[in-house]
C-alpha cells in the first residue's frame, strides 16, 4: 500500500513537473531582435558634440568669458565685453554652421542602461550663444544675417533629433525655440525683401527637413526591447545593480524596487507573452501617434503586466506633447506666410484677398485644424495672420505674452502686453 502511494506521489510529482517545463518553454523569451544602430560615414553629430565641448570649455576655463556669460541675456555688455564674447565664440558658431546640411544621425545605442545626455547641455550652449548673437543682428537691424542664423539654428535642433530618443526631441525642441523667439520679436520691423524672402524659403523647407516626434518611439519602442533582452542575459545580481535602470523606469526605492524585482523575475520566467503585449501596445499606440493633431486618440488599455506600464511612452498621448510639436510647426508657417503677405504687400500696393493667390501650398495650413490659418485684413490696422494653437480656439489673433504654449493664439510677432491689464494675452495682433 505504501508502495503504491509512493508511486503515485511520484507519478503525480512527474506530471507537474512536465506541466511546469512545459509552461516555462512555452512562455519563457527566447530571443529579442534589436538592430544595429547605423551611421553615415561623414556624420555630423559627433563633431557637434565636438564643438559643444569646445564651447563648455572656453566657458569653465576662461574668467573673463565666463563673468560675460553670466550676464546673458538679461544684463547688457559693454562693447569691449561684446567684442570678446563675438571673437571667442564665433569661430565654434561658424565651425556648426558648416554642419547642418550634411547627413546626421543621433549617436546612442539601443540598450536601455545607454545614457547619451552629456552632449544636450552642449546644444543648449551652443543655441543659447547663436540666439544672442542673432539678438546683436537684431540691435543693428541686420535682417538678412539674422534669418541666416535663424535658418542655421532651426535646421541644427532637427538634426540633433534625426533618428534620436524622446530626449533628443526634447532638446532640439528648446534649441529650436530659442531661433522662433528671436525671429518673432524681431518680425514687425523686417522690411527688407531679400529677408523676407529667406523667411519664405525657410518655411518651405521646413517642411522638408522637419524630423516628426513619431520618429522617436520607434527608438524608444527599441529601448524597451533592450530592457527585455538585458533582462534575459544578465545574472539577476547585476541587473538589480544597474541603478539607472531603475532611474530611467521612474523608480526611487522601496515599493518600486520590490515592484520592479518582481517583474524582472516575470520577465525571466514568462518573458514571452509579456513583450507580446508591449508589442501589441505599441503597435496600438503608433497607430495613434500617427493620427493627424485635429483627429481624437483613443487611450491605450492598461496594460496587465506592470513593467509594460513603465516601459510604454505613453506620454507620445498626452494634449501638451501632442502639441507642441504642431506649435513649432505652426509657429513656422505663420511666420512664413506673413513674409510672403508683406512681400505681396511691396511688390503690388496692396495686400493679397486670400492667402491661396500666393501658392503657399501645406505652409498654409493650420496644423491645429488641417484648415486655412486665419488671415484677416483690416482697412486702417494692416493684416493678422495666425494659428488657433493648442487650445483649438480663435482668440481673434491674441497671442500668450508669457510665452505659454497652451492658451492664446501663435502669430508671427512677439509683442508685449500692455502693463495695465491683467490678461496674459496681448492684444489682437495686426501687422504692416
């Protein structure tokens, strides 16, 4: 009797046995294929970081570039400041303006202990340099130059993003405001044609040389692969070492730590329909992404895997980082549009009827509607021009005077509010 029930101890113990093999090779990931990161033979974004580093340097190790640093871009120089400030920096201008047209790829790899951000405070110092010295053109009312750098500075923030991360968008995002900013203070006072036909032609090709936000999750779609894979092949010991992973996931310590052990473990043992749902998810998500701004999107289901909750950007979803990628856009074509109605304006008396006599194609379009931009002219005030931005609504050509992205409408000038009102909106803005 005891014999027979050891036998079926050991029968029963033999059957689970085979039911857990065969759940774990059933379920457990057996390869993540992640392709190799490619770059062009002359590429461009490594002697950008070069000549970033450069920059940082001139400014840890020089004393007097320094003190002259600090005081930008709130503090006027003196001319002898300035003239030093132009000679130590303009050769490092020069030297990236040389770049922007050639091939560049973002160079990072795909793994998701990878951090590559050293060089973006480099790129902010190199936009925050070349908007200053825009800011020098713009005193000396030097047009022409200024939208040279203008276009030099936009094209640099899109390259910067080409084939790059969230991160990189990111970055060039503020390097590319800083070229928008000058731009619109100075737009009502550019007359001069040949600068208003730069403007023009930099619209144009903007549409060209723009690098879509959507580009990104897919490189961010490959670093959470990365995480997969590095989960697969790493001793447990070491991955639980890698403190940046936990970094890059959100995590802090305690309850997401013992969160984040956990799932790891899952990822070890039934790995297989786990990233079946993250591509699933995310197949979802660039079905979303890629829907014009003006089309609703609909959330992503939450996901029943909790390290798919922390590895997918979800956040390529959310109002604000939707638009602000239309706001650049927007902010473009509108400047673009009101060169080509003031050039109109020069060439024939008077100003065009509509904006479709002057065959400005998609740089007429409202990235925010998938309409016409509004364009009004007034008999006494001139013209308005304008975006409804990312609140979808027609503020009658007011725009933020705080610079906010998410209220008022995007025009082509930057104007201040008049200090005795108490609305962060300007007043209706009409140009000549």
């Amino acid at each position: 009797m005891r014999k027979r029930g050891t036998l079926i101890a050991l029968g029963i113990f033999g059957v689970g046995v085979v039911l857990c093999g065969g759940w774990y090779f059933t379920n457990r990931l057996t390869g993540v294929t992640i392709p190799e990161r490619r770059y062009p033979p002359d590429n461009a974004y490594p002697k950008y970081v070069q000549i970033a580093e450069r920059l940082r340097d001139k400014f840890n190790y020089d004393p007097q570039l320094i003190a002259i640093y600090r005081k930008l871009p709130d503090s006027p120089l003196t001319p002898e400041e300035r003239v030093y400030f132009l000679e130590q920096t303009q050769p490092l201008m020069d030297a990236y303006a040389q770049l922007v047209d050639d091939p560049c790829v973002a160079v990072y790899e795909y793994r998701h202990d990878f951090l590559s951000s050293h060089e973006f405070a480099g790129f902010r110092e190199i936009a925050r340099v070349e908007s200053y010295h825009m800011r020098i053109l713009q005193k000396e009312r030097r047009w022409r130059e200024l939208v040279k750098r203008a276009h030099t500075l936009i094209k640099f923030s899109h390259q910067i993003r080409n084939e790059g991360t969230s991160m990189h968008h990111l970055v060039g995002a503020a390097v590319e405001s800083l070229a928008l900013n000058v731009l619109c203070e100075s737009f009502p006072q550019i007359d001069d044609p040949v600068a208003l036909e730069s403007i023009v032609r930099t619209a144009r090709q903007y549409e060209r040389f723009h690098v879509p936000r959507r580009q990104a999750l897919l490189h961010d779609k490959y670093r959470g692969y990365s995480f997969y894979k590095l989960c697969t092949q790493l001793p447990l010991t070491e991955v639980f070492a890698r403190e940046q992973w936990k970094t890059l996931l959100g995590l802090e310590g305690g309850v997401d730590e013992v969160r984040f052990a956990r799932e790891v473990l899952r990822v070890r043992f039934e790995g297989a329909p786990m990233l079946a749902e993250y591509e699933s998810l995310m197949n979802r998500l660039e079905t979303e992404v890629k829907k014009p701004l003006w089309e609703p999107v609909n959330p992503l289901p939450t996901p029943r895997y909790a390290v798919n909750e922390l590895l997918l950007p979800t956040r390529f979803l959310e109002p604000r980082v939707r638009g602000l990628e239309a706001w650049y856009i927007a902010q473009v074509r509108v400047l673009g549009c009101a060169a080509a109605i003031r050039l109109h304006r020069q060439r024939t008396g008077s100003y065009p009827a509509d904006l479709k006599l002057l065959d400005l194609g998609d740089i007429a379009i409202d990235p925010f509607t998938g309409k016409s931009l509004i364009y009004r002219v007034g008999a006494s005030q001139g013209f308005q021009i304008y975006s409804v931005g990312m609140n979808r609504k027609d503020d009658g050509g007011r725009a933020p005077s705080d610079r906010r992205k998410d209220s008022g409408d995007i025009t082509p000038a930057s104007i201040p509010k008049p200090s005795q009102k108490s609305t962060s909106l300007t007043d209706p803005i009409w140009l000549r």
